[in-house]
C-alpha cells in the first residue's frame, strides 16, 4: 500500500478519532525519558487552524505552521551566518565521521541542523546532529557523513584541515534518512548519487562537476540547477513575510507529504528559512522530471492527511535516545511510514524534522 493510500485511509477514520486528532496541541504528549532526561516543552498551538497554506509553485506545496514560541531569549547564529562572519570553524579531522566545530565569538551561539552541508576539508560533509554551540567553546565533536565520494586532499585553492562555508541543506528526505536513521555512509553515498542523477536528468544536464564529480555541494552549484531551484525560491520566498507567529513549514512535492519542520523559536525559523526553501526547492526539480502535474492540477493535501502524518509521527515508540551533548538532547520516533527526529535544549523543544518514508 503506498503512502497516499495509507494516508486516504487514515482520512476516514472514525470522527470521534478527529476529534481527538484536533485537540491535540502542536506537541508530544508527555512521556517516560527516565529519571535524568528532561521533560519535553509544550506550546500552546493547536495544527487545526493553524496552517496556511498552501502555497504552491508547479509541484512543490507548502504549508506554513504557526505557533508559539518554546524558546526565549536572543536568537542564535545560524551556521551559514557564523561562517560567513568567521565566527564558528569546522575543523577537519580526518575521521570521515567526526569532525570538529569551534565557536569564537565571544557573545553568539550557533545553531547548527542535521542536515547541514560544509564544503573543504579533504571531503565535503554532511552534519548530523542538532547541536547549540556556546560562544568560546573550544572544539567539540560533531557526527558528520561524507557527501563526496573520492577525494582526500585539499580542492583548488580551499583549506584542506577546515571547512569554508555551509549555504545548503540536504536537498533529499532519503539523504536525511540515511544519515539520521539507517547511520549509514553507504547509504548516504547510493542517495547523494540518486540525488545528482535526478538533477540531470530533470535539468537535462550533466550536473556532476568536472573538479570533483562526487561532491555534491558542487552538484547543487551547478548553474542549471540553481537557475531551475531559483524560480520555485523567488515565488515561495515572501509568503513568510508579516506572519510572526510562523514556526515551521510543510512542504509536499508532486501532491505528496514529503517532509515538515517546526521550531522552538520562531525567529530562528525565519533566520533558517531561506536555506530550507532552497533545499525544498532543489528536491522538487529533482522530483520533476518524470511528469510532474502542472501547478493547476497539483493535488490539495486534505487537512485530515496533515493529522495523521503528525498523529502518526508523534505518536510512535521512541527508537532512539542519544545526549549529544550536556545541553542538547535528540530523540527519534518511527513508524514504517515515518520519522521524527526532535531536540531539545535544556529540555526545551528546539526543533523537530518530520519525515514521510
């Protein structure tokens, strides 16, 4: 049975059952962590009411999430702008995954999203935890995965020991897969080639580099593929303008629910959002090459779909526990139809990544 039938299904439940679905609040319901694991927040919102949306151009739809923010206080750096203002280095280390992060503003914290791309070093990498970094933190460990298959030396005129920007997020619900469920390099590497492959063909164009025909930063640099992304970025980019309530977003590709995030804070949402269109954007011209409908014709997502795609997500056994470090905390939650990955810092909802398998 395929997703959308099992989502059509779900759509016909009893109305006693979306009653209960719509008086859920926009969070997990309290649950047993053990003794030394924080309680996770809650927020006022409620999904019924408040999304909007949706928004669409040829076959991406998105929808926008509003809420309350979890979180207080200033807004942390994004990775992007830390490394852009050489106030945060990711060190390589030679471990293929593991490499170091050094935050040394002496007043930022950085946030950094599992799916994150750093470009250098002697491979490009893709992070995979959440992580708040303090402001003189010295190095500390972070799990990456290799998106570039091949090279171990340094690449034209970049360092070969750090890494010189992250300006894209993982353009592939099955790259995040691989990287924060299955844990596989293997894996990760068959999906950055599946995603470089549906480029091509989708842009009609080689989209391999000729400097490193692996690397998939310089996938994502090919000029096809960011002139074809940029038309979806340049009509979604606004539709978060004059909504200070907005937390998160989700986005379906082709008529399909392919992933959601949503934030403690909302204006660490608005700080993030264009990296995340423009990874939204570049998935679904690699999802347009086999037929995509014409924008007209694109599938309305029912708001009972929505529902159970959270209902199921928030309600499945918790898989996964990890303490990454003595702040952040990363749960997973999956189903065969879904994941969950959230974090929590201090034991305050920091963000979660919904994923339809």
């Amino acid at each position: 049975m395929t997703n959308r039938q099992i989502l059509a299904v779900l759509a016909g439940l009893s109305s006693l059952a979306l009653g209960v679905f719509a008086v859920r609040l926009f969070t997990l319901q309290p649950f047993a962590l053990g003794p030394d694991a924080p309680e996770p927040a809650t927020t006022a919102a409620r999904r019924e009411g408040q999304l909007s949306g949706p928004y669409t151009y040829k076959n991406l739809s998105v929808y926008l999430i509003h809420g309350e923010n979890a979180q207080n206080g200033k807004t942390p750096l994004t990775l992007e702008e830390a490394m852009s203002r050489k106030q945060v280095v990711v060190h390589e280390t030679e471990d293929v995954n593991e490499l170091a992060i050094e935050n040394v503003s002496q007043k930022d914290e950085v946030y950094v999203q599992a799916g994150d791309i750093v470009k250098g070093g002697k491979q490009d990498r893709f992070l995979a935890v959440d992580l708040i970094v303090p402001a003189m933190s010295g190095r500390l460990p972070i799990d990456s995965f290799c998106v570039e298959h091949g090279r171990w030396t340094a690449r034209g005129s970049e360092s070969s020991m750090q890494f010189e920007s992250s300006t894209n997020y993982a353009p592939s619900k099955d790259m995040k897969l691989a990287a924060k469920s299955t844990r596989s390099q293997t894996e990760v590497w068959t999906r950055v080639a599946e995603s470089q492959s549906k480029l091509s063909a989708a842009t009609n164009t080689n989209t391999a580099s000729s400097v490193s025909n692996s690397s998939l930063p310089l996938t994502l640099e090919n000029s096809r593929v960011r002139s074809d992304s940029a038309e979806y970025v340049d009509a979604l980019a606004d539709i978060v303008e004059s909504k200070p309530d907005v937390i998160g977003f989700l986005f379906a590709i082709n008529g399909e629910i392919n992933s959601a995030d949503t934030y403690g804070s909302g204006d660490l949402f608005i700080k993030l959002w264009p990296k995340l269109l423009k990874a939204a954007a570049i998935e679904a011209v690699a999802e347009s090459d086999h037929a995509a409908p014409p924008e007209a014709n694109v599938p309305k997502l029912q708001m009972t779909a929505i529902e159970s795609f959270f209902e199921f997500a928030e309600s499945a056994a918790i898989t996964d526990k990890r303490q990454i470090t003595d702040r952040i905390l990363m749960l997973t939650r999956e189903t065969k139809t879904s994941a969950l990955f959230e974090s929590h810092d201090r034991g305050t909802l920091l963000h979660r990544n919904y994923i339809m398998k």
